[in-house]
C-alpha cells in the first residue's frame, strides 16, 4: 500500500484500480467505486463554494444514508474540517456545540432537523425540509463532473474536530489531524485484516464508531453497508443473513441483538469480525457474547484523543481464557506505558495510569490550552484510566483514575464490583460510585438497570455481591431502576446516574 498521507487518498487509489466493485450500499442501492467517488468529488467541490473557502468546516448529523457517508468523504476529499454531531444529542447539547466550533455549513437530516432550530449556519438536508438551503443530491447535481480544490494541508493540520463522548463531565472538543485519522485507518487494515471481501454493517451511527471503519473497509475494497435502521431484531437478521463479514456495536446493543434471538444460536457463517468498543463489557457478559457470536467477537480500546485502537484484543487473543478481561496488546504504531503520580513508567504488572504518544495522538483540545497541557505532559497523553500491562504484553484496565472509591483506607476499583454484580441473573447494567460517608469517608454504592422479567431485591443483590468480592467492595446500598441515563452514545452516564441514585437516597431518608 502506498504511503498516503491524507485519507481520501485511500478512496481515490481504489476507485483507480477498482472502479466498477461495488463501494457503498444501503441494502437497495449500490454505488461502484468510481461512483462513489464521483459523488464525493462533486460534493466536496460544492461545500467549498458554499463555505467560501478551500478548507470548509462541515458538522455532519444525521442517521446512516447514502447522503451522509458521501458527505462525510466530501469532507476529506475538500481537505476540510469534519465535526461528527450524534443524532441522539439534546437540542441543548447540539447548540453549544455548533456554537464553541463555528462551523461554515451543517448537513443534517429531516429526523434531525429539529437540533438545529437555534443554529444560523446554512443547512444542506438529505430529504428535504422546508429550513434547509438546499439538499445533498441538488448540490451533487450542480456540481456533476467538478473536483474540489486541495487546499495547501499538512498531516499536522486538523482533519477532524470531535467531542468526547464524557460520561463524567461536559464532553471537550478533540483536534485529530490529517496524520492521527492515516495511523487509524493503516492501524486497523494491520490488525483486522481487511480485504476485498469484507461487507461491513455500519449500524452504530457513522457519526461516531462505526464511521471509523468506512475508510479502511474502503481502502481494501470492501464495501459499506449502511444500516439506517439499528433495531437490534433488524441487525439480528442482516448478520443472520450474511449481509455482514464484520461491524463495530457497543455493548448495549450487542446484549439486544442477543436478547432479541430469544435464546436462539444462529449460525452467522459469514461473520468474521464483530467488534465492540465505546465502554467496557464484564468478563462474563464477555464469555456469553463470545459464546453467542460463534467466537468471532473482538475488542477495541481508546479515545476520542487517541482514537479506537490503541490497543485490540483479537478474537484468537479472546479465544485464551487469561484474557478474557484483557483490553488485547498494545497496537503496532502506538506507544503505551503505565505510569506512577511522579510521571515513573512502571514494570509488568505494576497499575498506574494509562499512558500513550504516537502519531494516533490528537493534536489537543479546541482552544482548551491549560486542558490541553493537563493532558499532554512531556508527549505523554494522559488517559486517566488505571490498569497494568501483564508480563506477556497484554492491557488490562482497572478503572477511570477520577472514580476510585477510598473506602475506610481501601482502594476499591468500581469497575471490579460491576463485573461482580453484573454476574446477578437480573442485572443487565450497573454502574458503581461513592457516597459520602461519616465512617468510612465515602462508602460504595451502585446505580443498576434491571431485566423486568427478572425482579430481585436490594438485600439479595447486595448479599450476592459479598459471596463474590467481601463485604468492603460490596455495596453498602443499591437503587434499582428500569432504565439508567445515557450519553447519545449509548454509554450510562455515571455522573447523572451517581446524582439520580444519591437523591434518591437522600428521599428516602
């Protein structure tokens, strides 16, 4: 593969050698390469005309069509500034964003339309709505047979601002270069060994996860199959049907397409990649998945500021039960150590803080300079999560550095006392906090979402939890709920579960 430097650069060699395998679908139409490419150059050519400027800033949001991943690589073939917008923010959340990252244009969508109402940016629609300037396909249209301008860019310059998905906090917007986005695509075509046959299903939003993988499923020749309905019973059948090698599904999902099979072992004989990041998975939610998924299940680890793959567990590493709570090896063009509070790279085995640097490394924060600094110290990214690096090469990650709990001396890690509850038959999820507390200084308590046909008691659920880890990592109280907060990626969102649970209590008492 030749050394490309810019990521359209991957689309555009295979379009070249390749022009007529198909590229992109959305189950109906399909789009050869050099169709494809076509439509991304006349889009491109047509957002830095409406932007006014060679390097157009683009926010992107919408549900997985054809319209959006064509605007996304338009964004990459302008040599522009991408901003991934989820579809399932808040209104609120939408207008503070366009608002700290200014951008020249937002594309979106009738279904999204209704986040935008604030913004005063130009809005190009995939279906028409009557606040939109104009559509996807109109501007594809009049600028038929043109090709953008590259704007005179280096690997260094940013390619692509993000937020982060915070769980804890308000999400920060992340700086990826042009550079950082090439490690990630050369990085996973390594790793999972794409090619011309893989069919991937991009049924988490393209926005986010499953967008990572459109180009290096491209830059083997694969092809994008775009899931615009994520209904788990509707993924069930596309990966039953074969209409899938390979996706990338968070946990909550994978655990609703097994729901969703109703005790059923299908077969997914084309299935060669299924692999889930975004948040943790226990190690017995782990082995049932593995088991389900005919051991084709894999593992990603990262962050918005070192993206997706700084370490994978493969589904041959998962295959070894000693790494079953493993986040897999650390990946080739990364740099991961553990480090001490003094800034000391510690031995195998010893846990401290996560560390990396390397060319996947974001370039910082949007104007978050002393956050930037706090993050970045001497090259190293700071990742604030804690874990260890076994004596074999293998990531293992204990908890975020901010929520260990200090508990009468003793360090409890509430990442251990998930996976210990989670292991309750009527416990889908759960997250784990402090509480203050005037004995002990803060005491462990969990937030748990429970499965409806399956009822359990506080007492019981607690009571489990000490046959599992002892009676000072267990919680000293439980709040059981149907359905706990999420982030617009699917993640529980520990800070308003921790303030819902706490209220709660302080309710009841």
């Amino acid at each position: 593969m030749m050394a490309h430097r810019f990521p359209i650069e991957f689309v555009r060699a295979l379009a070249w050698r390749t022009p007529e395998a198909p590229a992109a679908t959305n189950g109906t139409d399909v789009w050869s390469y050099s169709r494809l490419l076509s439509e991304v150059d006349a889009m491109a050519a047509a957002l830095q005309d409406m932007a006014g400027t060679t390097r157009p800033r683009v926010a992107v949001c919408g549900n997985n069509t054809l319209d959006h991943a064509t605007t996304v690589l338009a964004v990459h073939a302008s040599g522009g500034v991408l901003i991934p917008i989820n579809a399932r923010s808040s209104d609120a959340e939408v207008a503070a964003q366009i608002g700290r990252v200014e951008p020249h244009l937002i594309f979106t969508e009738k279904k999204t339309a209704h986040l935008f109402e604030t913004c005063t940016e130009p809005l190009i629609a995939g279906a028409p709505f009557p606040e939109a300037r104009t559509t996807a396909a109109e501007l594809r249209r009049a600028f038929a047979g043109q090709t953008p301008t590259w704007p005179d860019v280096s690997p260094d310059d940013v390619n692509g601002i993000k937020f982060t998905g915070g769980t804890s906090g308000t999400p920060k917007a992340v700086e990826q270069s042009f550079r950082c986005v090439v490690t990630l695509i050369r990085t996973m075509i390594d790793v999972f060994g794409f090619d011309a046959g893989d069919r991937h299903l991009c049924v988490a939003p393209i926005s986010h996860g499953a967008g990572t993988f459109m180009v290096p499923i491209l830059a083997t020749g694969g092809v994008n199959h775009l899931v615009e309905d994520p209904k788990p019973a509707h993924v069930l059948d596309l990966l039953e049907r074969g209409a899938g090698t390979t996706t990338f599904l968070p946990p909550t999902l994978i655990y609703a397409i097994m729901d969703a099979a109703g005790g059923r072992r299908p077969d997914f004989a084309g299935l060669r990649h299924l692999i889930y990041g975004a948040a943790p998975m226990p190690p017995e939610k782990v082995i049932e998945a593995r088991r389900f998924f005919k051991g084709k299940l894999e593992a990603v680890y990262g962050q918005t500021e070192m993206p997706v793959v700084m370490s994978v567990l493969t589904a041959d590493d998962m295959a070894d039960d000693a790494n079953i709570a493993s986040a897999g090896r650390i990946t080739p063009d990364c740099t991961v150590e553990i480090m001490d509070p003094d800034g000391v790279v510690l031995p195998p085995n010893a846990v401290g803080e996560i560390v990396g640097k390397g060319d996947l490394m974001m370039n910082g924060y949007y104007r978050m300079p002393e956050e930037t600094a706090m993050t970045i110290v001497d090259g190293w990214l700071h990742t604030g999560d804690i874990g260890y690096i076994d004596d074999r090469g293998f990531l293992f990650i204990k908890d975020r550095l901010r929520d260990v709990i200090i508990s009468g001396g003793f360090n409890v890690y509430p990442i251990e006392v998930e996976d210990a509850l989670v292991q309750h038959p009527s416990v889908r999820e759960c997250v784990v906090f402090s509480a203050p507390d005037d004995k002990w200084g803060e005491r462990v308590e969990a937030a748990l979402e429970i499965y409806p046909h399956h009822p359990a008691t506080e007492d019981e659920i607690i009571a489990f939890a000490k046959t599992l880890i002892g009676s000072v990592k267990a919680p000293k109280r439980v709040h059981i709920s149907q359905s706990l907060p999420r982030s617009p990626v699917g993640k529980v969102v520990r800070t308003e579960a921790r303030a819902w649970a706490l209220s709660r209590g302080e309710a009841e008492a």
